[in-house]
C-alpha cells in the first residue's frame, strides 16, 4: 500500500456509489481499534478519524488506495451511548453494506485482546457466518498484554468460536502501535485480490 486518499462518508449505504474496485472493511465495537488499524495498514497517520472516546466513526468511510483497492471504516458496534433508534439505524446501515456490497471482498471483525469474549462479538461473527460474509478475525491492542495473558485470551476466543464454527475464520493478532499483524493483514488483502482476478 503506498498512497491511499479519502474518497467520501455516508450515512446511508445505499448512497455509496458503486465500485469494481476490491473493498475490504473494518468492524467491530466502538473503540476497539478499527480506525488506528486502518491507519497503521496504509502508514498514514491521520487517514481514518481515531478518538479516546467510543462512537467517533458515525459514517461508512471509503478510502482509496493505489487506485487498486477499496478500505472501509464502518462505524462501531455496541456503543451504548447513541439512541435506541440510532443504534438500530447504525445496525440497517451496516447490514445492508454487508449484504449488497458486490465488491467487499473481505470482512475484517476486530475483537479487543484485552478482555474476555464478548457475546456482542460472538453474534455478530456468528451472524457474518451464516450470511456467508468472507471474515478475517483481527484482535488489537496485543501491544497491551503480556505474552501468558494474549495466549490465554486467545485460547478463550478461539473456544467460545468453536462453539458455532466447525473451522474457524483465519485469525490474526494485531497492534496499531507496533505493526503486529500488518504484513499477514495486507498478505491476505493480496490473496484476496489476485483470487477476484481470477
Ligand atoms: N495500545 C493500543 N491502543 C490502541 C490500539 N489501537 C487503537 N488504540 C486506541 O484505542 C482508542 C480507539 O481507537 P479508534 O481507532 O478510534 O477505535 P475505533 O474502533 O475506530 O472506534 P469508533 O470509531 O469509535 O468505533 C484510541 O485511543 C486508540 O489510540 C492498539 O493497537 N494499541
Ligand atoms: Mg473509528
């Protein structure tokens, strides 16, 4: 990835124009790194809108990069400080991006390393599965624990999956801080490129 440019956000997905161009986008609960990561995937500081604060990405977000390929920054889920009625707008947004986007050709669901599996997560990966959505499991903020703690949360992750997946999703540990996972997260992005080229 050498040079990646803000295409435009929408609060509708049906609004997004449409695009042959590859997309790959990012999701998961509210702070949990999804904007940083996409930062630290194409080296550009100050691409995608990070905050301390929870709930900063309200819009689906298209970045192009290299004019080759397609990043989208979705807004959280799980953020308890929105409306009951915005939530479920978020939720009919992110829904229909994921159903009708001919060109997403990779999901990547982003789960805090830090804590415990939350059910939160567990069905909305579960939920991609049965929609057949093409997932990649990202956990952030590895910088965060200890080699023992991440080893015992990702075992804990890992099982609670399996008790709705047969073959888990491939699964990659990340760090928006120190670059972990960056080269395995723009490898699969490759393979997922040459094999739409196909
Ligand atoms: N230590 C550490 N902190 C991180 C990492 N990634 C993100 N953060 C911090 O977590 C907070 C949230 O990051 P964002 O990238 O804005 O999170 P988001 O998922 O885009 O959040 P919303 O847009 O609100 O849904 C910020 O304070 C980041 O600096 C990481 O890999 N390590
Ligand atoms: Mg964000």
């Amino acid at each position: 990835m050498k040079h990646a440019t803000y295409i435009g956000s929408w609060e509708k997905s049906v609004d997004i124009p449409v695009s042959n161009k590859p997309e790959f986008a990012f999701i998961g609960r509210s702070n949990v790194g999804k904007s940083s990561l996409i930062n630290m995937l194409v080296g550009q500081k100050e691409l995608a809108r990070t905050s301390s604060k929870p709930g900063k990405t309200q819009t689906i977000n298209l970045f192009d990069v290299d004019q080759r390929l397609h990043i989208c920054d979705l807004p959280g889920y799980g953020y308890a400080k929105v409306s009951k009625k915005r939530r479920t707008e978020f939720k009919n947004m992110i829904r229909y991006y994921l159903t009708k986007r001919e060109n997403l050709s990779a999901l990547f669901v982003l789960v805090d390393l830090r804590i415990p599996p939350q059910t939160i997560d567990l069905e909305f990966i579960n939920d991609c599965g049965i929609h057949g959505i093409p997932l990649v499991l990202v956990g952030t903020k590895s910088d965060k624990l200890k080699p023992e703690a991440l080893k015992e949360n990702l075992k804990a992750i890992e099982n609670a999956l399996y008790e709705a997946w047969e073959e888990l999703p491939p699964f990659v540990v990340s760090s928006a801080n120190s670059k972990v996972g960056r080269k395995e997260i723009l490898q699969i992005i490759e393979d997922a490129i040459q094999r739409s080229q196909q």
